[in-house]
C-alpha cells in the first residue's frame, strides 16, 4: 500500500524524517514523498514535490553507495544542518554559543578511508557497503576519496583474490602519506611463506610505501611519512589519521587559537602528535595517548624535530585513568580530542582543576554538549565552536571549541 507523507525534519544519520515517525533516506524538508511504509521506513520514496535544496548528485555511484547520505542537497544546505545538529545538542544542555565559519573539505580530498573487498564467481570487488547492507558496491569514480587512493583499488581487488575466504570480506585500510599509500590488510586468511612472498611481490609492484596483513608488517619500501606541524612521523599501520589535510589544517589552527599564549600545555588523547607537534613550536607539550605504538611515533618525531619546544609524552588510558587535577597543576591549556562517547571522566578533572585554558575537538555533538556542560558549570566559558566538514555528504558531524574560565578574557 501506498503512502504520501510530508517531510518535517532531517535525523542525525541524515534521513528524512516525516511523522510518525517514519524515516526516509534521502529525503529533505518540506518535501513529499510516495512509497510504501514497513517498519517506520520508506526506503524507496518518489519525490513527489521536491525541495529547493534538491539537487543531482555528482557522484555516478550514488544511488547503490551507501558511504555519502547526503549528496543530494546542496552544500549550503549539508553545512547549515551540521550547524544545526551541533546547536541542538548544545541547547538539549542549555547552552549556546558563537559560531564561526565552517570549514568545508573539498571533494577528492578523503586520504584515509576503509574499503571492503570480497571474492567474486568473476574475480573480486572492492569498494563501499551500499546502505544497511553487506552488499559491496565498487566505485570507481568517487567524489569522495583521494586519486591516490582510486588508483589501489585494482591492487586490492587482487589482494581480495588472495586473502579472502569465499564468504567473508577483506577491509582495506588505506592511508595516503607523502612516500605513497600505506596499506593494512584487515580480516584476511593467515600468512604462510607462499602467501607473504607473494604479498611482497604486489605491494612492490604497486609501489606502496608500506603494506601490513592482519596487523603484521609485510613490506616498506619508503617510510609512510606524516607531518605535524612539519615535523616527519612514521604512525603504526592503520593509526588515526584526521581524514583530509584541509580539515586537518582547520583543526590545528582552532587549536592553536584557544591555546595562544600558554607556556605549557597538556594534549589529551594525543594520536601520533596532531596538535602536539605545531603546538611544539611555540609551548612546552606533554602529550598522553592510551596506545603505546602512537606515543613512540610521536616521541620519534620529536626527537628529530628542529625548533620544538620540549615535548614529553606519557602512554595511559584515559578513560580508566584520567589525569588528576594535581597532574593537570601548572599547565596554561589543555587539548581534548577524545573518541565518539567523549571523555566524561576526563572533563571532570579538567573542570575542577586549575587550567584555565581548553581546546576541544569532538566528532559526536552529542558527547561534546555533555562534557560542555560539565566545564561551564564548573565556571568555564564557551568561547565559540567551528564545525569542520572532513566528511562531505555524509552526517558526520566534527567540531573545535574553545573554553576559557569565566574571569579570563579569550585572546
């Protein structure tokens, strides 16, 4: 049976919501739509009255892809409701904010991205999952990721040929880094000495800088280098990397700003050295992060940094173990860049410490608010927040904040 329904509002993964509720993908506000209902979904609607926000979608993969959610509105639009999402979490804990300009990656700009790769009666395919399901749609032409990156893609149909079973389905873990693509094969049946020379043989043909199965380092031809303010680090296979340079740029420079002028500062869930390094320039940095492989790298990059402030770095699980307001003592800033569920415990030390300074950047709103609200009952001051679109089309939403305890002025 057929139902009409009228478009009211977008959820947070980017579907159309009309009442009931009853969600449809890729549907705008103010829109009407015709399909059939099951589940509280209409997961094939004909646009009976379309916005004007509504336009082609430039990618040709678009319509079987389920990577991108949102390619058919147009950029104002996607970046006006990420601005959105970010005030309504905010107002769900009473606050509000200055907003500053966006910052917004341009398409082909993706350099970190995880493929799927899976056997075929054919050969093999590799690419995206299409929406809600384990189908695995190739795509060739995407908008999204990096050139660099498309032009593996026949390497990883090859490697699918190798190391997946006949059921299961390789993921693809692909970094570009100045020296070429670094590799990481996850999900892939056991090396043998057959199956490792021949691994070799592709990745040299392919000429990547570094190829990992399973976690195990197979080949590196040329270090897989990343810089941080300049400074050369070498992350371990498969390390968090921000997901373009632009927004990586626009992150490091909010950062920068909310911290401005501190003699010491502390970086919380540090990575490999992001925000650690620039901000080595200008300021004594002690750096934690919970994984041991990413403070060596960023220890090694340091050491052989010129013009850097003294960095330190401590491995320890912040969540588990969050620095103490005495540890937090004597430091003029601190950066926080935590995982989807935030930091809670964390920001609770940060709140009732002495640091008058907080740089903070969040990919969940949600948390963001939250832990927000912990710092501004605790006397901070919300300066702004900015979002950054690392992920064009899709409902991902990331952000940077500024918090200054209430009697400081911000610079």
């Amino acid at each position: 049976m057929s139902t009409r329904l009228t478009i009211e509002r977008l959820g947070h993964l980017g579907d159309g919501i009309a009442p009931g509720p009853v969600y449809v993908p890729r549907a705008l506000p103010g829109e009407i739509v015709e399909g059939t209902v099951e589940a509280g979904r209409m997961d094939a609607p004909r646009i009976l009255s379309p916005a004007s926000d509504r336009v082609r979608a430039p990618c040709p993969h678009y319509a079987a892809c389920g990577a991108c959610a949102l390619q058919h509105a147009s950029e104002d639009f996607v970046t006006d409701w990420k601005r959105q999402v970010i005030r309504a979490a905010l107002a769900a804990q009473g606050l509000e904010t200055a907003m500053r300009p966006p910052a917004v990656s341009p398409p082909g700009a993706r350099r970190r991205a995880t493929l799927a790769g899976r056997r075929t009666k054919k050969g093999a395919i590799v690419g995206f999952h299409a929406r809600a399901s384990d189908t695995i749609v190739a795509v060739p032409d995407c908008r999204v990721l990096h050139p660099d990156l498309l032009a593996i893609v026949p390497l990883c149909e090859k490697l699918t040929r190798l190391g997946a079973s006949r059921k299961g389905a390789l993921a693809f873990a692909m970094t570009r880094s100045e020296a070429g693509v670094d590799l990481e094969v996850r999900e892939a049946r056991a090396l043998d000495l057959e199956l490792r020379a021949e691994l070799a043989a592709l990745g040299a043909g392919a000429d990547l800088a570094r190829l990992s199965w399973n976690g195990e380092q197979i080949a590196e031809r040329r270090p897989p280098i990343q810089r941080f303010g300049g400074v050369a680090v070498v992350p371990p296979p498969g390390a968090f990397l921000q997901a373009t340079a632009e927004g990586e740029a626009a992150l490091v420079s909010a950062v920068a700003e909310a911290v401005a002028g501190a003699g010491r500062v502390v970086d919380l869930f540090a990575g490999c050295g992001t925000f650690a390094l620039p901000l080595a320039a200008r300021a004594e940095v002690h750096a934690v992060e919970g994984t041991a492989a990413l403070t060596a790298a960023l220890d090694r990059g340091w050491r052989h940094g010129e013009g850097l402030k003294p960095v330190t770095v401590e491995t320890r699980d912040l969540f588990r173990r969050p620095l103490q307001p005495d540890e937090l003592a004597g430091f003029g800033a601190a950066v926080i860049d935590p995982p989807r569920a935030g930091a809670a415990a964390q920001t609770q030390a940060l709140a009732i410490s002495g640091v008058p300074r907080i740089a903070a950047v969040s990919c969940n709103p949600v948390t963001f608010a939250r832990d927000a609200k912990t710092l501004t009952e605790a006397g901070f001051r919300l300066d702004w927040v900015q979002l950054v679109d690392q992920f064009r089309w899709s409902a991902h939403v990331e952000l940077a904040a500024q918090f200054t305890r209430a009697h400081i002025d911000p610079q």
